[in-house]
C-alpha cells in the first residue's frame, strides 16, 4: 500500500533494520572471503504497527528479478540453484525478451544450453530492448506488428538490438541485425531477410590475455558480421 510506505520512509528516524551476511565456504561456517552488510526487504514491515495498511504485487522470476552478485568460481557452485553471475543475468535478460517477443506474435526459436567458465546458461537468441524502443507491453505491441503469422522469425543464434521507434512487420533473421532510429525518423522493418555470421560467444581459453569484462561474464563476445540501420 503505497501511502503506508511513503509514510513510514519519510518518518524521521525509520531505517530497515541491517544484518551481517558472511559468505561462508565451510560447513563448520568459520571461514568466510566475504561479508556484506544488508538490509532485507522483508524487513520492513518491522516498522509497521498493527493499523497500517499492507500489500504486494508478484511478477515470476524471468520478467522481474535475476541477480548478479557472484563471480564465476562461486556461481559454478551454486546449480541447481540460479548462479546469479554476469552470465546468468544476461542471458536471463535475452530470454526474457525473447519471451516478450514471442508473446507479441514473433517466432524464436528454442534456446539450447551452454557452458562458460562452468557457469550453465539457457543460450538463445541475444535480443536487446532499449527503453527508446519500448518500456511496456503496450509500446512492444505496438512496435511488433506481424504482417501473418510466422512472418518474424529470429534462430537461436541470432543477435538483435532495436533502439527508438522501430516497428517490425516483416523481419526473417539468422544472424546479426542492429536497428537504431531517432526520435524523428522511425524505422519500419518489413520484408528483411538477415543472414549473416552475426555475434558469438567464445569460452575463455585461459586467463591470459582476457580483459576483467571477459573474465567476469565467462566468455569472449565476438562480433563477426551484423547489419546495420540507423536514421
């Protein structure tokens, strides 16, 4: 209830309780690399009293949370829950645009799963939204606009970026595809076939010589071959 929570933050002197959170990495829990300090969300109804007024709304996981807080050696660790890593938070990010995509009329094909740096992730297309493009289900809907059905595919190897108002109509893609309009001059996208080397993901060979971008994520972003439409 969100005139409860506005009152109860903007009272002086109301803070959401705080907690140490080592990171152990023994069963005893005497050794630990890591602590945190934090203060939890269900905390705050710590500050509540009996009259106020509470509420919440949920989303599932793939539309509104993935995490990135460990690294790669600890996010090997963690299956079968989430790994929580720069990876995972990636590729949970193309999936659910891709779920998105899918919902408003495109074809995706199925995503298989891949291995980087012993991080698992489900590997599919890598499409990006760009909150120009659209930042509600009311503005994609509006920018996806299949002609018929089965008129805007994309394989699972492909890589799409969409930034500003680009409407989509028509659109078969294997490969790479980076569509950038300005406010002033949309971009309507129709009867476009894309094949092309397009973007792919090269697992480290080894430490040397990677950048602390690459070591982070678990692989090497290769940008072979891409088309490009900007206005």
């Amino acid at each position: 209830y969100l005139p409860t929570y506005i009152r109860i933050m903007s009272t002086p002197g109301n803070v959401v309780p705080e907690m140490v959170n080592p990171k152990y990495q023994d069963s005893a829990k005497t050794e630990f690399p890591a602590v945190r300090l934090e203060c939890l969300m269900q905390h705050f109804p710590k500050l509540l009293s009996s009259e106020d007024r509470v509420g919440f709304t949920q989303f599932d996981r793939w539309l509104s949370f993935s995490a990135l807080k460990n690294n790669v050696e600890v996010a090997a660790l963690k299956a079968p829950l989430p790994a929580e890593s720069a990876a995972s938070a990636e590729h949970d990010l193309y999936a659910a645009n891709c779920t998105m995509l899918s919902a408003a009329g495109v074809v995706v094909e199925e995503s298989t799963t891949a291995q980087f740096s012993g991080v698992t992730v489900n590997s599919g297309a890598k499409v990006h939204l760009a909150p120009s493009f659209a930042c509600s289900w009311d503005q994609l809907r509006a920018r996806i606009q299949p002609e018929h059905e089965g008129c805007v595919r994309i394989s699972k190897r492909s890589t799409l970026i969409l930034e500003g108002p680009v409407t989509i109509r028509s659109l078969i893609l294997d490969g790479a595809l980076v569509v950038k309009a300005s406010k002033d001059a949309p971009i309507e996208i129709k009867d476009l076939i894309i094949s092309n080397e397009g973007w792919a993901l090269q697992p480290l060979p080894g430490l040397h010589g990677i950048t602390d971008v690459e070591y982070t994520r678990g692989y090497r972003l290769l940008a072979l071959d891409s088309e490009q439409i900007v206005s």
